[in-house]
C-alpha cells in the first residue's frame, strides 16, 4: 500500500521524469553543536508544515551529495505537503569527526554524541509547538535515531521537547558481533546497488551518480567509483571509523528500543530490516520487545534497497503515514 502511494505521489510531481536542474534541490545550511561542531542539513518542502521528519543519513552519505539529495526530495515528494523532510548527516571524515572522548563513546555502543548533533539541527530549525516531530533513519541512521529518541525520552536535553514518531529502518547496533562481522557485514550488504540505483526511475538520480545508460562499461564505472569513495572515506579518518565499526557491533539499539517499550515512553514507532541484509539480523526483530507503539516490516532484498529512491520514499510513507 505504501509503495503505491508513494508511487503515485512521485509520478504526479513529475519526479520521474525530472532532471537535478527542474528537481531545485535546497541549499545546505549548518547548525552548531557542543565543540564547536558545524552539522551540515537542509530543507525539503514547507518548513512550517504539519510534520516536520528529521532524515538522518546513513553511514557515508552526506546530505550536500547531489544523490542523497535526491532521496530526501524524493522522500518529500512522497508524503506531500503536510510533511517537511529535514535531511542531515552527523559523522564525515575530514570534516565532521569525534574528538578522542566521543570517540570512545562510540566505541562503547553510545551514539550520543551523534544524538547531540541532531538535537542541535533540531534546535536550528525551532519547530513550533503543533508541528509533530518525527526520526527517520536508515542503516547508521536508524541508529542514530534510535539513541536521539532514547535521550529525548529517557534523558530530556536543552528543553527540547519528545519526538511523536520514530522509523529505524536497518540498524546496525542490532546484536553483539566481533568489529570483523561488522566489516564483513557491510561489505556484502550491498550486491545490488546498481540495480537498486537503475530501479529507481530517476533520471535525476543517474545525473548525480554519473551514469550513462548508453555505455556498456556503465555498471562497472559506477561500482569502481563506490568502491573508491569507500575507501577513501576510511582512510580520511581511520580512528574515526574504527570507533563506529565497535558502535555497530554492540547491541545498543536493540536495548534502547527495549528499555523505551518498558518504560511506557516509545514514540509511535516502525522498525523494519531488509531480508537478504546481514547488517541487520532477523534475530534482532525477535529480540524486540512487544507493544502497541511498534511496528515492524521486513522487505525483500539487501542493504542497498534504500538506494532505490522510490522504495526509500515508500519506508518514508509507510513510518510516516501509514
């Protein structure tokens, strides 16, 4: 249900059909967080619209990539008018890094740190008090989603007020793993990234990831490229990394999501994982605890699903909306 309606809403705003240049992605801002830290984020739709969703980018995609930018107009688009996607990215190496204390934090499972630099986007973006306030993530965003809601809740910060709803889609702090499971996790997650990319229907989408259908070697180009873009990103900041490859091989969603569903204070929320994804375990689904706030789904295929924008828009329909 969810994907037809996303469909229908993209195809009646002419999103697949339309080019970077007609799609007039927003400018990025910064707001600044505790360290003097500057969080890039930008706005998609009406920022005084009834809902505002704060879209917390997954581990190595930033919100000012013409791509990521793309699913997050998508995802707009998507949920229409009453809805304003928020996107933002919290960790980018060489730019956007952990001082040695939170690195530590991160390691250890605790992604407040991460939680603080949405509080401060959040704090940015004022909403009033009659707009609801949704998290949305995917991968090291559901993540970060997850710990951001389990502060407000559990840990009220600089007078911000609880979150209504909270999507975690994929998180990776589902179970306890060696920092090698992890890595090898991620590394297999994504087999069918280009086609995920080609389903999308967006000719927006093949402009900022540098695709021409008409050349044979298109495929091979676009993966070697990620490939580099991967690589490079580790290098940049390799402790960095380090600290978030420990963070995702604890269990530290997983005992959150609980320890809100036991304490009565879990956002109305949907928490969803991707069948063929050893990111995130079908036993990490079992684990979670029962109640009428959750929701949980699990869609055919692998990590790389959400790099299909239209299927990235139907999650965003279906957490938000539905």
């Amino acid at each position: 249900m969810a994907e037809i309606y996303a469909d229908s809403q993209l195809s009646a705003a002419g999103f697949h059909s339309s080019s970077l240049t007609e799609l007039q992605l927003p400018v990025v801002q910064v707001a600044e967080a505790p360290g003097n830290v500057q969080v890039p984020y930008a706005v998609f739709g009406d920022r005084d619209a009834p809902r505002l969703v704060f879209a917390i980018s997954p581990y190595g995609c930033r919100v000012d990539d013409e791509s990521q930018m793309v699913r997050l107009e998508a995802q707009q688009k998507a949920l229409g008018n009453d809805a304003c996607i928020v996107g933002l990215h919290v960790y980018e190496p060489g730019r956007l890094e952990l001082s040695a204390h939170e690195r530590r934090m991160i390691a250890g499972g605790s992604f407040r740190p991460y939680a603080d630099r949405v509080l401060s986007v959040i704090e940015a973006v004022d909403p009033h008090d009659d707009q609801e306030i949704i998290l949305y993530g995917f991968s090291m965003g559901a993540d970060v989603s997850v710990d951001t809601a389990y502060r407000m809740t559990s840990d009220p910060q600089r007078g911000i007020r609880s979150v209504e709803r909270l999507a975690a889609i994929e998180p990776a702090r589902s179970q306890k793993r060696g920092a090698l499971a992890v890595v090898r996790a991620f590394a297999t997650s994504g087999d069918d990234l280009y086609d995920n990319v080609m389903a999308s229907r967006s000719p927006a989408l093949l402009e900022a990831r540098g695709i021409d259908q008409a050349d044979p070697r298109a495929k091979k180009k676009h993966d070697a490229q990620v490939t580099k873009d991967v690589v490079r990103g580790n290098l940049q900041d390799i402790r960095g990394n380090i600290a978030n490859i420990r963070g995702f091989a604890t269990d530290e969603s997983l005992s959150q999501l609980n320890a809100m569903i036991q304490g009565d204070v879990l956002p109305i929320a949907l928490v969803g994982r991707m069948t063929e994804s050893p990111v995130c375990a079908q036993d990490f689904m079992d684990a979670l605890l029962p109640s009428d706030n959750l929701r949980t789904f699990e869609a055919e295929g692998d990590h790389s699903l959400a790099d299909n924008v239209s299927k990235s828009a139907a999650f965003a329909v279906r957490a938000v909306l539905f």
